[in-house]
C-alpha cells in the first residue's frame, strides 16, 4: 500500500500554529517555519515502517529539502506538482524526462505569462519559474489576476490556480493525479491519498481512498471510499491512516 500525502496543511503547519510542545520539522535561516504535533510525529514513524509514505507536494526542490520528517528522509517524494520525482533525495531523470513532454510544449506560453505577470502593480513578488516546471508569484488581487491572465493570453497548454495570494501557472499534464497514476504504474498498490487543496483534487479523485482535510475541497465528493473531512485537527491526516491500516491489519 502507498501512502501519498500533500505537506502543507494536509501533513505540516506553519508557525502561526505554534504551541509549546510542537515538534519543528522546517527551518530557514535560524527561523522555525513548520511543524507536527507530537502525536503526528510518533504516527508518520510507525506508519512509515508499514507502508510506502510519498509526499507528494507543489513545494520546490529546495523548499522540501528543507523539510526534516521524524520519520527520516523518504526513499520516494515527488515535487514541483509532479514535475520531479526525487529517489534518496536525488531527481529521477526517467521521471524528469516524462514530465518534459508536458512542460516543453508548454513554455512558451509560461513565458509570456510571466512577462504580463511582471508588467501587473497588483503583482508583489519576485515571478519565479520554479525547477523550470511552472510560474509562481503573489497576487493582492489573485483572482483578478488570474481572470485577466485567461482572457488576455487564452493559454492552452497551461492551467492557471490560486492558492491564497499565491498564483501558478502550470503545464497541463503536471499535476498530482498523473504523479499519482505515474506511481501506481510503477508499484501496482492500493493507494491512500491525503489533501486540503485544488492541486490535491486530481490525486484525491484517482486514489483508492481520499482523505480530505478541512480547506478548499471540504465538502467535495470525490471518490467512492472517502473519509469525512476533518474539522481543523492537525492529526486528522495521519490518525485516519492509522485506523484504515488498521482495519486492513497492517498495523497493530
């Protein structure tokens, strides 16, 4: 059985949730940016030891490298939305490879995009092509931002997405649904997929079972085998994995 999971609020969570006994799991130059209860913590490690665990995440290359798992590194995760699989923290160039032939065919609208993206007031953050996979920036008004982008540049071989003041502009095909059926290509397992966001859909519709954390895909229905969503519990995710993998008898 794989286990696939989004980070970032669906697995982790940022300082702004701080409580005393938190462990960090995230530092950027001395500052502590995300963490996991004790609970989560003690949970990813069994679980871990029973079933394949993947993050699977929109972060950069060096924002997951970032990430120290109390679990320990994972063999397999896969960033950039898909665009890069990382095996013992190394990219996978068969992967990469794949990726590629949604990614180039789609650059030069990635381009242009970017280039209006820069000409906006609205726009207030450096416009990033990030691992050379898809165009990120921040927005005061996302969805205006977004709007305009549609109607001005018509693109057609790239999807456009918000999250928070946060906007991607990301080559068709790279997604988490196709990171998903990529793995299960490869490993032919019954998969358990967690996510809180849009970019989570995809990979959450194809699984074999979806575990919903409360954010923008609440109240969605998905897939035929889901759990509810979750309130605002940080150890929703990983509790819910302990009981499925309970039930199957893979952890006692």
């Amino acid at each position: 059985m794989l286990f696939l999971s989004d980070l970032d609020r669906t697995l982790i969570f940022s300082y702004k949730r701080l409580t005393e006994d938190n462990v960090c799991v995230e530092e950027k130059e001395g500052k502590k940016l995300s963490f996991m209860t004790p609970v989560s913590a003690k949970l990813l490690c069994e679980i871990s030891e029973k079933v394949k665990f993947i993050p699977v995440t929109t972060r950069s290359l060096e924002q997951f490298e970032r990430i120290s798992f109390p679990s320990g590194i994972p063999r397999l995760a896969v960033c950039d939305n898909g665009g890069n699989l990382l095996i013992n923290g190394v990219p996978d160039p068969v992967w990469r490879k794949r990726a590629e032939e949604h990614i180039l065919p789609a650059m030069a609208e990635m381009e242009r995009i970017k280039s209006y993206w820069e000409s906006l007031e609205d726009v207030y953050f450096e416009v990033r092509l990030v691992d050379g996979t898809f165009i990120f920036t921040k927005s005061h008004t996302p969805l205006e931002t977004l709007r305009l982008t549609a109607e001005k540049l018509c693109p057609e071989t790239v999807d456009l997405f918000d999250n928070g003041d946060k906007i991607y502009a990301v080559p068709k095909g790279i997604n988490k649904g196709a990171a998903l059926q990529w793995l299960r290509e490869r490993f032919g397992e019954e998969i358990i997929a967690a996510g809180d966001s849009l970019f989570d859909r995809e990979m959450l519709q194809k699984s074999d079972i979806a575990i919903i954390k409360k954010g923008e895909l609440t109240g969605e229905k998905l897939c035929i085998s889901q759990y509810s969503e979750s309130g605002d519990d940080p150890d929703y995710t990983l509790l819910t994995v302990k009981k499925i993998l309970e039930e199957r008898g893979i952890l006692c």
